[in-house]
C-alpha cells in the first residue's frame, strides 16, 4: 500500500478515488505509568515507554487504515495525517486517516 502525505503520488496516476478511510485506536495509561511519567516530566528527559506506546499505536491505526482502503479496493492513500487527542484525562486517541485512491504506475 502507497501511503503519501501529499495530494498526489510523482510517477502514479490516480485513476479512481474511492474516498475516506481511517485507523482509530483509543488507549489508557496505567497508574504506575503515569506516575512514573509525571516523575520523569520534573527532572526532565525523554519518556521512553510512552513513545514506544505511541509509536506501536501510530503502526496500529496505519494497518487498521490500510485494511479499510483494501476493503474498498484501494491500492494508494493520499493525504494522510495522523491526529491525536487526550480523553477524560487518562484515554488518549490515535487516528490515521486519508483518501483511498486507485492508482496505476506511469
């Protein structure tokens, strides 16, 4: 699956577009975790668990959004963006979302 942020794919001509598709994971922070982040956010430094979470949940939601352009007979995305949202405090939002297009090299 081609994946581009941008509106078109150089060397690719986009024959059909089949429309929005999105990946969307919501997770919750454990209390030892948030504990040990809001200690490590005092004295500074990178949070090493949380990035890890966020990037295995930024993978997720990216094949969640393949399989939905797949379903609908898609070979590219364009546009894709990733938008991420805290909920209630403790839950937080992963979405992947962009366009499904048929696509055909040039």
């Amino acid at each position: 699956m081609l994946i581009s942020t941008a509106n078109d794919l150089p060397g690719y001509e986009i024959t059909e577009v089949l429309g929005e598709v999105f990946g969307l994971t919501v997770r919750s922070r454990n209390i030892g975790s948030q504990f040990g982040a809001g200690l490590k956010s005092l004295m500074g430094g990178e949070l090493k668990g949380m990035t890890a979470n966020l990037a295995q949940s930024r993978q997720e939601v990216i094949e969640r959004m393949c399989g939905e352009a797949t379903s609908k007979g898609g070979n590219a995305i364009v546009a894709m963006r990733f938008d991420t949202s805290e909920m209630g405090g403790t839950w937080t939002e992963i979405c992947a979302y962009g366009t499904a297009v048929k696509t055909r090299k040039l």
